[in-house]
C-alpha cells in the first residue's frame, strides 16, 4: 500500500511540474528558455508515463520529446533569433 502512496505522489509532483513548466514555456519571451521549459515539461511527461509502466511510450517520447524536438527548435532559433519582438 505504501508503494502506491509514494507512485501517486511523484505522479502528481511530475504533473504539477508539468503544469508550471508550460505555463512558463508559454509566457517566456526568450525562445531559448521556452524551448528548456517545453523540455522540462516533457521530462516531467517521461516518468509519469514509466510510472504507469509504459515502457514503449517512454522509449519513443524520451528520444523524439527530450532530444530530437529541442535540438531542431534549437538550431532553428540560432537562424531566426533568440528574442520574441
């Protein structure tokens, strides 16, 4: 029983951390903080899924969520420029 206990609570720490890195990611006027928060978010989204042992959903969103989607947004905001006008 305590086991569920301590799983129910970091699930719920991971969505609350969900929650507060999106709103930032959202009003973030420096793109590259958004694109950390919109990261952290996803990190937060990865151990709530291997929480709820979905281990082929945690492979495939840590790899395109974590790694790839940042590093394009990334490279596409040295192009373009750091900060929203």
């Amino acid at each position: 029983m305590m086991a569920v206990d301590i799983v129910m609570g970091l699930l719920a720490a991971s969505a609350l951390i969900s929650v507060i890195a999106t709103v930032l990611a959202v009003q973030a006027r420096d793109l590259l903080k958004a694109v950390i928060f919109s990261a952290l978010q996803s990190v937060a989204y990865t151990l709530m899924y291997f929480m709820l042992m979905a281990p082929d959903i945690v492979l495939v969103y840590a790899a395109v969520a974590v790694g790839i989607y940042p590093l394009i947004l990334i490279l596409l905001i040295k192009k373009v420029g750091r900060y929203e006008v």
